[in-house]
C-alpha cells in the first residue's frame, strides 16, 4: 500500500515535470524563463516553506511550549515584508540569477564565494534533516523492525532521492513552480481531513473544536514575564524577523522561485501573500496538537515523551497499549494514507527546490559557468548524491528534537550571511575582501563560545536569538576590516 502510494504520487509530479520541461534550457532550469504566474508561486511557496519536520513536529511543539511558536510565526509576516521591500528591488534591479551575486559586486570576489559555500553548507545540512522525516517514516511503514541504521533505511533514502533527480534534472525551478502548487494542495488537503478525523473520533462539531481549542491551557501564545525564558515574545518576534530575512531573503532556494515572476511589483504581491499565509498555516499544525492530546487525555493514554511522536503515535498506534487490550490504537488505513500523504508533499515540495537551488548555485555561484548545460546535469546528480550521504549521516548522530536541530543549525551558519548582506546594504564602506573567509568562519565559533558561557555563569538560555548575535559578530568583523 505505501510503495503504491508513493509511486502514484511520484507519477503525478513526473507527469507534471513532462509537461513543464519541453525545451528547457538552462534558462528555464535557473530562472523559470522569468515567466511564472505570482499567485501561483505564493501558493505554492506556502507548501515548499512547510517541510516534513513541520508536519511532524509542529504538532508536538505542544507538550513544551503551548503555542508560542506562533510568536516567532507573528515575527516571520514582518521578515517577509522587509524581504518584499528591501531586498527583492536590489535583486532586480540588477537582474540576478543567484542572490550571492550580490556580495561580488558589493564587496568583492572572496566575500561572494563565502557567502555562497555558506549557502552550500546551510541548505545541505538543513534540507537532509527535513528530508529525514519522510525516510524514516517510510522506512518504517514498508517493513517491521526498528533498525534505521540498516539496509532498509539506506533503501529508501537512494530511491526517495533517485525519484525528486528524476522529475527536477530537466525543467528545474519551472518544474518546481508547477509541482509545488500541487503538493500545496495535497498538504493542506491531508492536514484538513486529518483534523476532520480528530473531531471525528472525538464527536466534535467544529464549533465544538474551536472552543476546546481556546479553553485548553496548551493554546496559551505570547509569553511576556520570562526575559530569561528562550519564548519570550520579544525574542521570538525579533528572532522570526530575521529568520525569514535570512532563510528566504538570503537563501537562493526560496529566493529562486520569487525571482521567476514577470515584474518586481509581481514577486513582492508574491512574498506579501504568502507570508502572511504561514501564519495560520502553522495555526492549523498547533491546533491539530492541541486536539490530539486532549484526545489521548480522554482516552486515558500517556502522552508521548517527544512532541515529534505526537501525531505519528495517533496515526500509526501504540504496540504497548495494544497489546494492553485498548481498542483505541488500531491502525486506520486511511488515516495513514493521509498522514503519509501530507508528508509526502511536504518533504518532497522542499527537497526539491533544496536540489536545485544548491545545484544552481554550484553552477553559477562556484563555477561561474551560467551556460554550461553539461556541467548543471552533473552536478545535479553530483548533489543528490551529497544530500542521500547527509541524511544518513543525520540519522546515525540526531538525538535532539528536529526542527530545533535545524534552527541551532540555522543560527550557526545563517548567521555570517545576515552580516554580508547587511553591511552591504546598509553601509557604503569598502572592506578587505580577502579577510572575509576568516570573519565569517570565526563568527559562529566565536558565538558558540559566548552561548557556553552564558549558560554556565549565568544560566541564560539563548533561543533563535542566536541567529541575531552571529550575523552582529561577522558584521562587527566587517567594520574592523573596513577600507576607509
């Protein structure tokens, strides 16, 4: 049933990669031939920007924090309008292909290098760890035992990587434009009917959800008393900013798409709209936790240890309580097809423009070779290749919850790019370009050491604020490098 599924699905995407990617060229793999529709690109961005780790664990986040994640969700509509407003009329107005571009013809050769091998590292690590999501749970929906470790596990990585090469090595981002509006509606389209499913099981009527939604003290959002408390509303909201500022404004994954529209006014109408949809996007994600477990409350189960289980625990069951005699934990077919379903189009709607992001900026950014036809299909292979070694390798070191995993990583390495950009728009200044690899190196090294000491001499806890002092280090670095 799950082969069958995937493969059907996989069918789709390459019947709609078939029709989108007659006569591509490199043109249409890197820009889209600057032709996408803007609405089509904001629905589509809105399902590409919501990975299988938030299908997962934005449920869960829940157990831990209530809803506060909707405070750095509040953050992110203000990162997207600095991104429609600020950024987008520099890129083009200058008519990039990548957004690291910029760095060379702002600060100098060695400052866009950096900028893009940062790039290389941050989307890597960050779109395996996603990726990992949708490995492991079909891995363990196509076979019993727990070893994720073993053959199976490395199966179904190779094969899941194998089929986004497949229906991204021609068309690229004009594919991606295509593909992600239909994965968008498959995600929102399992989310509903899941939901719809928990106030099934619970006899709620929709009214009925949305008060025991309210009531519940798990729907508890802006938290104002706790400066010390890494959800603090003020660092959330800072940290939410710049976040999106960073992974979409700096980032030539999400960026690529938005410079695919016709116009500039046409990607900013793009940015505004979506951005302003993944708030109650993510809305419908806590709701969904907060439902589940009043649902295992009710029927008198334990709550699982890790938010990440939250949602697959409803959907998969529990051996334990089964094999306890419960009659609540059977395994719904349906529910899992559309649990699985919405993973899916989650999973695959960000590795793929993960793949060809990383693929373009490899081509244009480290090569500098735009035109080089055989170069971008080697290299996109090349890049599969290096992204199915990365989720391995996540999952044989992961022992942190998941989406956490990829903020902590985000901070680190996001960070030096916050400082590039902004000391080259902001400041006029010239700077000692070959200095710039160092800076940007020392910088997280240097706010590793900082957030240690924080912690064990005066037990503060830095949040996603990390992000914040690492791109204030590397700019601080840029200033002492600074040719008057």
């Amino acid at each position: 049933m799950t082969l069958a599924l995937v493969l059907a699905y996989f069918c789709v995407l390459f019947a709609i990669s078939r029709l989108t990617a007659r006569r591509a060229t490199n043109d249409t793999f890197f820009r889209g031939e600057r032709r996408s529709p803007w609405w089509l690109v904001a629905f589509g961005m809105v399902g590409a920007s919501i990975s299988g780790v938030t299908f997962v664990s934005v449920p869960g986040m829940v157990l831990t924090s209530n809803m506060a994640y909707l405070q750095l969700c509040i953050g992110f509509i203000f990162g997207y309008l600095a991104v429609a407003f600020v950024l987008l009329p520099v890129y083009y107005k200058l008519n990039l292909t990548s957004v690291y571009s910029y760095l060379g013809q702002r600060l100098g050769h060695r400052s866009y290098k950096t900028g893009a091998w940062f790039f290389l590292l941050s989307k890597m690590c960050g779109a395996a760890l996603k990726f990992y999501v949708v490995c492991m749970i079909l891995g363990a929906s196509t076979g019993s035992g727990g070893d994720w470790g073993g053959l199976r596990f490395v199966l179904v990585t190779v094969v899941m990587v194998m089929l986004i090469w497949l229906y991204t090595r021609q068309g690229g981002i004009r594919t991606l434009v295509f593909t992600d509006t239909f994965q968008t509606l498959c995600l929102f389209t399992a989310l509903g009917l899941i939901i719809y499913e928990v106030m099934g099981q619970m006899d709620f009527s929709l009214s009925e959800a949305v008060r025991a939604v309210a009531a519940d003290e798990r729907s508890r959002v802006f938290v104002m008393d706790d400066w010390a408390s890494p959800w603090n509303f003020w660092k959330q909201l800072l940290s939410g900013l710049f976040i999106v500022v960073v992974m979409t404004g700096l980032d030539q994954d999400m960026m690529q798409k938005n410079l695919t529209c016709k116009s500039l006014r046409d990607a900013q109408k793009d940015m505004c709209t979506y951005g302003l949809a993944f708030l109650p996007a993510n809305f419908l994600f806590l709701a969904l936790g907060v439902l589940l477990a009043q649902y295992f409350e009710a029927q008198g189960i334990a709550l699982p240890a890790k938010g990440d289980e939250l949602l697959p625990m409803f959907v998969q069951g529990d051996e334990a309580a089964l094999a306890g005699g419960s009659s609540f934990f059977t395994l719904h077919s349906s529910l899992f097809t559309l649990f699985l379903i919405g993973i899916l189009a989650a999973s695959f709607s960000s590795a793929d423009s993960a793949l060809t992001s990383l693929t373009t900026s490899y081509c244009v950014d480290i090569c500098q070779r735009e035109n080089d036809e055989r170069l971008r299909r080697r290299v996109h292979v090349v890049m599969c290749v290096c992204f199915a070694g990365f989720i391995l390798l996540f999952n044989a070191v992961n022992s942190k919850s998941l989406i956490d995993a990829i903020y902590t990583i985000v901070s680190y390495t996001y960070g030096p790019l916050l400082g590039l950009f902004v000391f080259g728009l902001f400041t006029k200044r010239e700077v000692r370009d070959r200095f710039v690899p160092y800076v940007c190196v020392a910088s997280p090294l240097l706010c590793y050491a900082i957030d240690t000491i924080a912690k064990q001499q005066f037990g503060y806890h830095f949040g996603y604020e990390l992000l914040l002092l690492n791109g204030l280090l590397t700019f601080l670095g840029l200033l002492l490098l600074r040719r008057d």
